[in-house]
C-alpha cells in the first residue's frame, strides 16, 4: 500500500456513538437451547454475553445520532456518508441510502462490506474523501449477525452479535489523524467463512483462527512501516474483537502487551464491522485516550480481508 503523501488534507475525529442490539443473551441463555456451557465459552472464545436485535439502519440511526450530537453538527453539513456493514437490510438499495434518510443527511452515501475489516476499509475512504475536499464525512461500521447466524449450531451461535459504531470525521487544519494504513484481501480463502444469500454463516473456525492471526500480525506490520512507528510506540491496539485468543496470539507476535488492547468482546461478542469502533469508543470514553497517543486499529473478515491504520489520536 502507499504511503500518505505528504501535505495531504487531513482528518479527525470530532465525535463518536456506539449502539448494541436491544436484548441481552448471556451464555447461560444459549446452553439452555444447544450444547454449550457458559466455562466453555468463556474460556475459548472471552466471550461472557452478546446483545441482538434491530436492523442495520437502527443500530446505524443510534450510533449515527449520538456521534452528530457530540460533534455539535447538523445532518445536513455532513457531505458523505460511508457505512461498513456485511449485512445489510435489503439487497438493494444500500442500507446507507436508508440511514442517510433517517438521519436527516443531504449528501452521498455508500455501503462498504469488507466483512470485520470493514470499518478500517469504511475509515480509510473517508479520509480519501476529505483528502479530496469534503468537509465532513460520517463513517458508521454496523453489523446484525444475529439475523445471519443458525441458533441451532454452536460452531457459530456462541460467537455472533449485533452492533454499531459510529464517528464523524471533520477537515482540520494541520497534519490529521491517519499516519499509515494497510488493506488486504485473499479472495482464495472465501470458503472457509461465508453466507450464501438467504443463508447463515459457514465457517471453518479453526482455519479461520489459524489465519486470522498471521494476516492481522502482517497488516498491522505494514501500517506501521508507512506510519514510520515501532511497535512500542503504540498506545492502544484496537483488534477486531473476534476471540480473546485470536487477540492475545496477535498482541504476542506483535510485541505489543495486552494490558495495551481495547477489549469489549467479554459483552458484545463478535459484531463485525461495529466490533473496533466498539472497542476504540469504549476506550476512549473511560480516558484511555490522551492527545498524540498512538492507536492501531486491526481488523479481519471473511473474504479473508484485513485492515490496519496507525492513527494518532486528538480530537479538533
Ligand atoms: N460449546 C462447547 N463445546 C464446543 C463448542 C461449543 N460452542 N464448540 C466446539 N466445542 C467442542 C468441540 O466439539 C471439541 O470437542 P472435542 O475436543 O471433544 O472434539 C472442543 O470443543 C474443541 O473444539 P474446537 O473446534 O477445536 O474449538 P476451538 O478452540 O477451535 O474454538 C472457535 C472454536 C471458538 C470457533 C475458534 O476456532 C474460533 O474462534 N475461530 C475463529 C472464528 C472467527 O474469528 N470467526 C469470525 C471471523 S470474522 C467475520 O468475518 C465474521
């Protein structure tokens, strides 16, 4: 990937909203309809409840308001909306047309599904756009698994969820927050995790795991090598929250500690595209954050896609 040339218009975030699905599922709920037990899922997965329920555009609507609210802007100054989501409501149109409507915007919106990558792929478009004049773009990651998952099989039941995340992202004067960032897919690997339309997810989870690891480990690598920043620089990892062993495993080989990761797969499970806005939103609003720490975001998904970005963080 290139690096960022210099001078380039640049971004920031200047607020942010996250949502979950509306009703509670502990472990506990799930051993009551197939086999599972809450130890198990605890210990294989960090997993101790997920939130479910709502559409794409309802969890996209909340998060959407509150991210508008806190960066004290008006719907119709947004000038793009990009939504990353691997589940959207209807086939056509985009769910981000629908979301555009409901919240009141007047601008361009797109669907972005780069599955669990999605959000970085969703975040490093939207700093193209600015790169390219836009003002004020809104970029939302939300995933419903819940209506793609068999609650009958408990490779998949245990792991998936709903959520959403979102941020405004506003022009600023002088260097913006991207310093690197790395988009990669393997289209050859498309069969170990999918969903034919209609259908719910298949997934090779032990092939899934084994490489989830090595292309997050290489992604965050080149992000940051075109960021021109150690390891040891990082602040905060924010990984996809997928499986607390898939995190601490890439943490391990990366060299960063875990006590430096954002974690929030304990209570909502696997959303996909929502899960690293969940986790860096959760961060950043219980004061892990202070201006020009450096964050890596990390991600991977079905395809198999990664993404990584080395952002440094300071609101406008
Ligand atoms: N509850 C209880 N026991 C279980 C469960 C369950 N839900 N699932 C499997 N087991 C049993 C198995 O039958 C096996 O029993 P055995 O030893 O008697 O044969 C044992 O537990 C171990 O099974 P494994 O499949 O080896 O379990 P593993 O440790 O690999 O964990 C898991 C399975 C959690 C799915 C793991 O492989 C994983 O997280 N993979 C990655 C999945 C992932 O990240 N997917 C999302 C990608 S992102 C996207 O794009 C949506």
């Amino acid at each position: 990937m290139p690096k960022i040339p210099q001078n380039v218009r640049g971004a920031r975030f200047t607020g942010w909203g996250t949502a979950l699905g509306h009703k509670t599922v502990t472990n506990h709920d799930l051993s009551l309809t197939i086999d599972t037990n809450d130890e198990w899922i605890r210990e294989r997965t960090g997993i101790h409840r997920r939130h479910i329920g709502g559409s794409t555009a309802e969890l996209s609507v909340a998060s959407g308001r509150d991210a508008l609210a806190m960066a004290g802007i008006a719907p119709e100054q947004i000038d793009a909306l990009v939504l990353a989501t691997t589940t959207p409501d209807r086939t056509v149109p985009a769910t981000s047309a629908t979301v555009q409507n409901l919240l009141g915007l007047r601008c361009g919106a797109f669907d972005v599904n780069a599955a669990c990558s999605g959000f970085v792929y969703a975040l490093v478009n939207a700093h193209g756009l600015i790169a390219m004049g836009a003002e004020k773009v809104l970029v939302i990651g939300t995933d419903t698994l819940a209506r793609i998952t068999d609650w009958q099989d408990r490779n998949t039941a245990v792991l998936f969820a709903d959520g959403s995340g979102a941020a405004v992202l506003e022009h600023t004067q002088g260097p913006g927050q991207l310093l690197g960032w790395d988009l990669d897919a393997d289209g050859s690997a498309e069969d170990i995790l999918f969903c034919d339309i209609g259908g719910n997810i298949q997934m090779d989870g032990k092939e899934v795991f084994r490489r989830a690891v090595r292309i997050m480990v290489d992604s965050a690598q080149k992000s940051m090598a075109h960021a021109g920043v150690q390891a040891s620089d990082i602040s905060l990892i924010v990984p996809h929250q997928a499986n607390i062993r898939i995190i601490s495993a890439a943490c391990e080989r990366l060299e960063i500690p875990m006590e430096k990761a954002a974690i929030v797969i304990d209570n909502t499970g696997n959303t996909s595209s929502a899960s690293i806005p969940l986790a860096l939103f959760d961060a950043a609003d219980k004061g892990r954050l202070a201006p020009g720490d450096l964050v890596l975001l990390v991600g991977f998904g079905a395809g198999m896609t990664a993404a990584s970005a080395v952002l440094e963080w300071g609101t406008q």
